[in-house]
C-alpha cells in the first residue's frame, strides 16, 4: 500500500478523493521506456509495457506514432490537494500537534534550543524543519546555507475537449499521463489529468527538462514520513543517503 493509501484509510471521514485512474507514461524510444520499465520492476511497482498497437487499442484518445511506447501504472491516480491537505492536518491534531496558521515566520535561530520568531511569538524547539516551499532559499541563505534553489513559475493550462468526446475524458476512462516523448528532443516534457476540475477542459503543464518540477505534492507521505523519522531520531524508511545536504556542496553553519 502506497503512504497515500494509508492516509486513505486512516482519513476514511474526510472522503479525501484519491482517484484511481492509472497513469500513462510515452515513450518515444526503447530505451527511455526501458528506464522506466527498469525502476518500477525494482522496487515490484505493478506496470504493463504497452507498444504503439496497445496504446492506440487502449488509450485512442493520444496521438502516438509508430515508434511510440508506454509504461501504464493502474495504481497511479490523481488527489484534490484541498482534501489531502485537510487530512493531514487533522491527523497532525489528532496525534497531539497545533497548528499555528497565518503566522508569519521571520527568522529561524539555530542553538539548543532553536529559536522561531514569528509575527505573533518567539518558539523554542529542539528540532525545526523549514517548509517554506519556494521560499525556503530565503531561510536557508538567512543560515549561512547557500543551497542553489531556484524558484520557478508554472503555469497550469487546459485544453478544450472535442465536442462528443467529453465522456472518454472522465477518470476511469482516461488515465493521468506523463507526455515525456521532449526527453530525447530535448525540448519539454508534459503532463496532465482527466477531466475534473471544469467541465469540458482537460489539465495538463509543460516541465522544463532544465528545471525539473511538479512532483513535489506526489512524495509529500513520504517525504513527511522521512523528515519525522529523521527529527525524532528513528531509524530511516527510506535510503536518505541522496537526500543529504551536502549534494548541494554548501558550507552549513548549522
Ligand atoms: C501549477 C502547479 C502544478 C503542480 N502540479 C503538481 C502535480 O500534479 N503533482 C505533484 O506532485 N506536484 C505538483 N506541483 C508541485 C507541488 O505543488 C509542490 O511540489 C508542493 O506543493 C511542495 O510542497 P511544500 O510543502 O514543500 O511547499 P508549498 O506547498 O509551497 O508550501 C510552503 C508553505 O510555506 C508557507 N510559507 C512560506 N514562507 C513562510 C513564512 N515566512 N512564514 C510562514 N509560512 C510561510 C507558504 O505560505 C506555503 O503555504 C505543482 C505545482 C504547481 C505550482
């Protein structure tokens, strides 16, 4: 069960909307499908490797040529970010925490303890993790860490969906997808989802291969997971090894 299945059930009263829709990843070449073929058969991640003639019998909605492939994941879907977001703070009270929201964090002092200054009070902690998204360049430079984060403006787009065609673009029928078919162009990659937040308009963002983004929301169980084990002291799920500072080779006052 993935870390969102689990919250799934844990927060069966706020019907967070985790739709199972699947995902469809293309290809445009054998190896780059191989890739992806490759990472989830390590870690035994269900996938079916779907050539041209299956695409096109399966998914007739994409337009994929003859050298087109696709690694379909039936567990992939999408979630309302609003829903997930209210079931994680619920189960964050529910396990003793507060919530401190419209509170301007100012600075962060490191020691023992730490220091958060805020726009209402001064906190100690013994332990503080810095969330701040975008921002979060802002807190590290403040630190003496210089950590190369550099924000980048995303733009959500739709596209109308062809008169007649609106039933074949509901989830169930058509899958998440990730258009990765720039990788070997160069160019960008895309991705998109069923039609559910308007009526007639599918969702979809391009991803700069220079920038890569947009999966942030995805690993956030996951990622919270790994910050709390690391903050109480556990013993990691998760290889954190990749994850450590220093791959942004900075001098760390911390
Ligand atoms: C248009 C768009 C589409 C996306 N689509 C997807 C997708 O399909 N799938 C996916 O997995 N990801 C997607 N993402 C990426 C995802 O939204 C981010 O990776 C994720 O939200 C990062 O979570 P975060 O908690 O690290 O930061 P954020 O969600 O940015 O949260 C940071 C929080 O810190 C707060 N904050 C900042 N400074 C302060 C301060 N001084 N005091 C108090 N609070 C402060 C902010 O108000 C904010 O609430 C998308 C992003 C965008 C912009």
């Amino acid at each position: 069960m993935t870390e969102w299945q689990c919250l799934t059930v844990k927060c069966q009263c706020l019907r967070m909307r985790l739709r199972n829709c699947g995902v469809l990843d293309i290809r445009d070449c054998t190896a780059s499908a191989q890739k992806v073929v490759s990472a989830l058969s390590a870690y035994d991640i269900p996938h079916e490797h779907l050539l041209t003639r299956d695409i096109r019998r399966r998914f007739p909605m994409f337009n994929v040529s003859d050298k087109d492939q696709a690694i379909y994941d039936p567990n992939g879907g999408l979630i309302r970010a609003d829903t997930a977001l209210a079931a994680f703070q619920k189960m964050f009270k529910q396990f003793g925490g507060t919530l401190h929201d419209k509170e301007l964090v100012r600075s962060v002092k490191p020691g023992s303890p730490a220091k958060v200054v805020t726009s209402c009070s001064i906190y100690a902690a013994s332990s503080v993790v810095i969330a701040a998204g975008p921002w979060t360049g802002k807190f590290a430079s403040a630190l003496g860490l210089s950590l190369r984060l550099q924000p980048i403006k995303v733009i959500p787009m739709y596209w109308r969906i062809k008169p007649g065609q609106e039933e074949a673009h509901q989830s169930g029928k058509f899958p998440c997808f990730i258009d990765a078919r720039g990788e070997t162009k160069g160019s960008f990659d895309m991705y998109g989802l069923p039609c559910e937040e308007y009526p007639g308009l599918v969702k979809f963002m391009s991803v700069s291969l220079k920038f890569p983004e947009g999966h942030g929301f995805k690993l956030a169980p996951a990622v919270g997971k790994a910050v709390a084990e690391l903050v109480t002291g556990r013993e990691p799920t998760y290889n954190m090894k990749p994850f450590k500072i220093g791959r942004f080779d900075t001098l760390a006052k911390l």
